[in-house]
C-alpha cells in the first residue's frame, strides 16, 4: 500500500499563507477527496510517498457555501467543486482541518439546507 500526501495551502493570509490540512491517505482512494469548511482558496499539491509531485493547483476558489468542497485529482490536474454530499460520496476520505482525514459513512441535509448531519469514521494503525 503506498500513501498520497495532500497539503492544503490557505493562501493570502498571514504573511506568506496559512497550512490549512497537511494528509496522508491511501493513494487508492486519492482521486477524489472531500474537505470539510475549506477557506475561499485553496493552494493544492499531492506528493507520492518520496515527496514528488503528483498534482498541483493554485488559486482554487470556492464557489459557493456549503459544509463541504470537493477536490478532484486527474493526472497532475485538480480542479475544486463546491456542493452537498450525496450517496455517491459515502465512503470518500474527507479531510479536516488541521490534517485529519476519515471516511463519510453517513450524510443527510434539510431540504432547504438549513441543517445537516453526517458521521466521519477515523482508523488508524502503526
């Protein structure tokens, strides 16, 4: 099994940027990933387990509002989509802020999106 890395950079804060969430996730379940309250903009890069580049993009910018941003990673591209979860998304690794990233096992949302609730489950071992 080898590991992506997932650093997300909060640009344009601070004097040179703010670390956002810094992942290791399975590379298996690395091409899309959720990212629960994601600032206005992101800097995204993916490393492989010796630090090379995989993907990078700049200046992403959410769109709308919303608990939840999706990123997408094909080939060294990564594009962000904002929106809601829906049944598609259980079983995607979401990352939080601060670096810890779980799998949604559940997720619903008021029709009018007023409220929502969903269940993350974290494992790990050593």
């Amino acid at each position: 099994m080898s590991d992506h890395v997932w650093d997300l950079w909060f640009p344009g804060v601070s004097a040179t940027g703010l670390s956002f969430c810094r992942s290791r996730i399975d590379a298996d379940q690395s091409d899309v990933v959720l990212v629960h309250a994601a600032p206005p903009r992101l800097e995204v890069t993916v490393r492989d387990p010796d630090g090379g580049m995989l993907a990078h993009a700049a200046d992403l910018e959410r769109t709308a509002a919303g608990p939840i941003s999706r990123l997408q990673r094909t080939g060294s591209t990564i594009t962000l989509q904002d929106g809601w979860p829906d049944d598609s998304d259980l079983g995607r690794v979401v990352l939080l802020p601060g670096g810890e990233a779980g799998v949604l096992t559940s997720w619903w949302h008021a029709q009018d999106r007023s409220s929502w609730r969903w269940s993350v489950e974290f494992y790990n071992h050593r």
